[in-house]
C-alpha cells in the first residue's frame, strides 16, 4: 500500500481533529502519571535485590512502563504543538513546550545511561573475545602475523576487565544520579504545573479563532519538507558506502566538544519523529505504519546510541592516570562504535532511498 501524502487541502473540521489528538495524548499522560504513582514511583532505579518479591519486582516494572507512557505522551504533546502552533494560542503553546521537553529529557536519562552501559559492557566483552584487529602493515610471515594478532589481542583482553570496570562505576554514578533527578522533578512543584496544565488540556484545548479555517496537511506538509531538506543537506553518497572513515576523523582527541557531523543526523531524526506524529494527526486511527520511515528512524536510533557510547568511552579514556591497557580497550571501544555510527548511516541512507510502502 502507497504511502499517504499530505495534500495541502484544508479541513473544516482541523481544529476538532487538533484537538482530539492533544486530548487523547493528555489522557495517555495522565494516566500514565496515575500509573507511576500508584506503583510507587521506583523508575528503574537498580537491580532489584534477592530478597525483594516478585510483588516489588511487578511494581518496578510498572514504574519503568509508566514513564515510558509518560515521556512517549509528552514527546506526542510538544511535537504536536510545534508542528500545528499556528492553530493554537502562542502564548500557551510556547510556554508549554519547553516544560514538556524538560520533563520528557529528565525522564530519560535514566534509561539512556543504563542503556548505554549495557551496550558498551556487551561491545568489550565482543572484542576482547574477538579476533584482534588488522594492523596497518601487512606482516612478512602468517606466523610473524599469529604472534601479533595474540599480543593484540592479549593487550585488549587485559585492558577490557578495567575499562569495563571504569565504565561500569562512572555510568552507574551518572544513573544513580539521574534517578534521583528523576524523583526530585518528578515531586516538583514545576512537574505538579506541567502535569496541571495536562490536566486542562484533557478537557479544552486553547485553539485560535484560525483553527477553523486552517488545514492540518499544509502545516503537516511543511514538517515533512522540512525532513526532506534536512535530509537533502546530510553527506547521502558518503554513507551509501558500506565503510568509510568519516566518523573517526576526530577521534580521541583532548577536545571535549561533541562530534559537529553528528549533529545533522540527530537533527533528522528529531525532524522525523515531527513528522510522525504529524501524520498520526492528520490520518488519525487510519495512519499507516511507513515501513521506509519506520527503518530510517530505527537507524537513526542506532546511530544516536552509538554516538553517545562512543562519546562516553572517549570520556572514560580521558580519565587521569589510567594504565595504558585500559586506555588501549578504551580506544578501541571508541573505534568500534564510531564504525556502528558509519553502519547505522549506511542503514538510513538504504532505507531512505528505498521505495516508500506502507502497511496498515
């Protein structure tokens, strides 16, 4: 089935279909937020122990679900009035949308930081159980190259153990720290305002008197165009190679500042989660699942996980007095997910050139 294309036509009824969304999403929000509450609010904040019961481990569980539901209902509201503020009044709007996407970001870091521990301590363990890395000269005999790919290899087993334990100690410290962000936001009385306003919004939703004579295609039409020139400006022939190099220009160097290439990708894939929740808008309950779109933001999201456990291995490599094994395992984890960086944009570029079909 082909994919929807937002016509620019207007609706009479865009103002209620605007509205109908934001008070669904407000009802997803508030209940999510009922849910978190009653499960006792432990948003993931560890392991659970051996001796807690199953009854505890069914309460966290529900806790991590609920703020899930929580940021996935604030992301939906703040993309939503970005997108279609020309029908909503300004001044509610604009202060709205920054609050939601502090709450949604606080809500997350939890997550991402036990996320990327997890991938980083699993890409160790891969490497160090792996054949050692080719080296720049071709040796002069197959012995002479088995002897150097053991001592490679030696030198990542040894130094992964202790790079794996430094990391495991930072991105814990920075988890623990983040739930306990989470906790204090979320009994704020900053949170208690954003979650009032949801509340208002579940019932009356403040449209302009433009709401009813402005369509919601043209301004969905517009987010899409924009996804299309920021995907235009992104280096597409560079990354229809299977493997280049461009994401390791930088490397491991002394400068803390993020890598500047990245910041397009992320940008696309912000501007396409617009564009989804655009469509889900427009087409409501018949809103096709884009399969070319779904895959391209799973690359996309790939890509950002792999930039920031690269990222945090570059850190943890900065890390004063380490022995030279640890910063060696450290290196070559932050080579290994700037190559996932280049695979995740080899992956996007495939399926954004790709024929668009859709399902129901």
């Amino acid at each position: 089935m082909a994919q929807q294309h937002l016509e620019p036509t207007a609706s009479p009824v865009a103002g209620d279909a605007l509205a109908a969304y934001l008070r669904a999403q407000a009802t997803e929000f508030l209940r999510a937020l009922r849910q978190h509450r009653e499960s006792g609010g432990a948003a993931g904040g560890g392991p659970p122990a051996r001796a807690q019961s199953s009854v505890g481990e069914n309460s966290a569980k529900e806790a991590v679900d609920a703020a899930r539901a929580l940021r996935r209902s604030a992301r939906r509201i703040s993309g939503t009035l970005h997108t279609f503020r020309p029908m909503l009044d300004e001044g509610w709007s604009e202060s709205m949308r920054p609050e939601l996407a502090w709450l949604s970001g606080t809500l997350a870091r939890e997550h991402a930081y036990g996320a990327r521990l997890e991938r980083l301590l699993a890409a160790l363990h891969r490497l160090s159980g792996s054949a050692a890395f080719p080296t720049q000269t071709s040796p002069a005999s197959p012995a002479q190259a088995s002897s150097e790919e053991r001592t490679e290899k030696g030198r990542l087993t040894v130094g992964a153990a202790k790079a794996g334990a430094l990391l495991e100690r930072r991105l814990t410290l920075t988890r623990t720290r983040a739930h306990s962000a989470a906790l204090q936001a979320l009994g704020s009385s900053r949170f208690h305002a954003v979650a009032d306003s949801v509340a208002v919004l579940a019932s009356e939703v403040p449209l302009t008197a433009a709401a009813a004579t402005t369509g919601l295609r043209p301004l969905a039409a517009a987010a899409e165009e924009r996804l299309g020139d920021a995907v235009t400006a992104l280096p597409l022939i560079t990354a229809g190679h299977p493997y280049n190099s461009a994401a390791l220009v930088h490397g491991l160097s002394a400068d803390t500042v993020p890598q500047p290439q990245d910041a397009p990708w992320h940008q696309v894939r912000l501007l396409l989660r617009l564009h989804r929740y655009a469509c889900e808008v427009v087409f409501g309950d018949e809103v096709l699942v884009d399969v070319r779109l779904l895959n391209a933001g799973q690359a996309l999201d790939r890509h950002r996980d792999a930039a920031e456990a690269a990222a945090a291995a570059a850190s943890a490599a900065r890390t004063p007095r380490i022995a030279p094994a640890t910063a060696y395992a450290l290196g070559v984890l932050h080579a290994d997910q700037r190559h996932e960086v280049e695979a995740a944009r080899f992956t996007f570029q495939r399926a954004w050139l790709r024929e668009t079909v859709g399902t129901p």
